[in-house]
C-alpha cells in the first residue's frame, strides 16, 4: 500500500482538537462581548435614572431636604432603583446629591451635584 492517500487516525483527531480550541475560544469570546453589551446597557440606562431624579430635583426650585430617598425608575423594561442621598455642606445654601443607580442590588453608578437655594 505505497501509494494509499487520506489522513491517519491520528492526524484526523489532530485537526479535531484544534477546532476544537478555536471554537471554545470564538464561544468565550462571544460570551464576554455580550456580557460588556449588557453591562454598558444597564449603565446608560442608570445614567438616564439618576440624571432624571437630580433634574427633578432642581425642578422643585428648593433646597432639598437632607436624608435618603429610593425611588424606582423602569427605563426599557428594565427596573432600576435610585438611591438619592442630600447631605449638608459647609456652606448652609448648598446642599451635596448623590444618586447612586441600583440594578438587582448592585451599584451600577453614582452621580454628584452640588445643588443650591434658588
């Protein structure tokens, strides 16, 4: 059988393996981009969240009360809490606002704004 063509065993299990690798590698790969996809969505969808609450804020046209507030916001089908924090400054006709963005109970992100008598 000199002049026999194809591939061994061995070889053909070779190839295998190393589709194998590639393809386990492409998968991981799309699963993280998807996961970075989600999170930047639920960023920006927090950003609109807390952006809204310190607008509303400032809508009032006073100066906010200190103390905590939860406040429930759905952007997108999605359920988001905002956390507003007023505390006191130094300087009494201000007063420091964090929202602080949760999804599921975790941070998503925080915003600060001075806000002041107007």
């Amino acid at each position: 059988m000199v002049g026999s063509r194809g591939f061994t065993l061995i070889e053909v299990l070779v190839a295998l393996s190393i589709t194998a690798v590639a393809l386990l590698a492409g998968l991981k790969a799309t699963g993280s981009l998807s996961r970075n996809a989600e999170r930047q969505s639920t960023s920006l969808l927090g950003q609109i969240c807390a952006e809204n609450e310190l607008i509303r804020l400032r809508l009032l046209r006073q100066l906010p009360d200190s103390g905590n507030t939860l406040v429930t916001c759905v952007q997108a089908g999605q359920t988001l809490q905002v956390d507003l924090s007023v505390r006191p400054t130094p300087n009494p006709n201000f007063r420091r606002v964090d929202a602080r963005v949760l999804s599921q109970g975790d941070y998503v992100l925080q915003l600060s704004t001075v806000m002041g008598r107007n």
